[in-house]
C-alpha cells in the first residue's frame, strides 16, 4: 500500500508500505508505464522480490514525463 516515488540525486526509486500481518515470503512484482501508454512493463530487475522498493531510475530518466508504477504482492 502507499506505494510512491522517492526521487534524490536524480535516482527515481519506488517504495511502499506493507502490512504488519504479511506471511513470511510473501514476494513483489513491479511494473511502470510512461502517462498515455496503456500497458505495463515488467522491471525485470523487481520480479518476485522480497524488499519494499525498486530502482525505477533507468526507466524514468526522461524528467519531463511523467509515470506510473504499481506493485503485486
């Protein structure tokens, strides 16, 4: 829940929040888009992973768009 950008020295890494009762291996899946595209694109580098983040940076380097991302836990 409360997934959201933390952008600092023009790294763009999303976060999120995740409940106090998640079972134990409980893994995340992160996808991203460009604004006006209508699918989402896998983060290879996020797939099945157990931290609450991901580095979007390379995939957000154009600072004049804007993105969405979104995660499945």
């Amino acid at each position: 829940k409360h997934a959201a950008f933390s952008s600092t020295n023009f790294e763009n890494i999303l976060i999120w929040e995740t409940k106090a009762d998640i079972p134990p291996g409980t893994v995340f899946d992160v996808q991203y888009k460009q604004y006006g595209e209508k699918v989402w694109l896998n983060k290879h580098e996020c797939q099945s992973i157990t931290q609450p983040f991901c580095n979007l940076t390379r995939e957000t380097e154009n600072f004049t768009e804007h993105y969405y991302a979104r995660v499945r836990a």
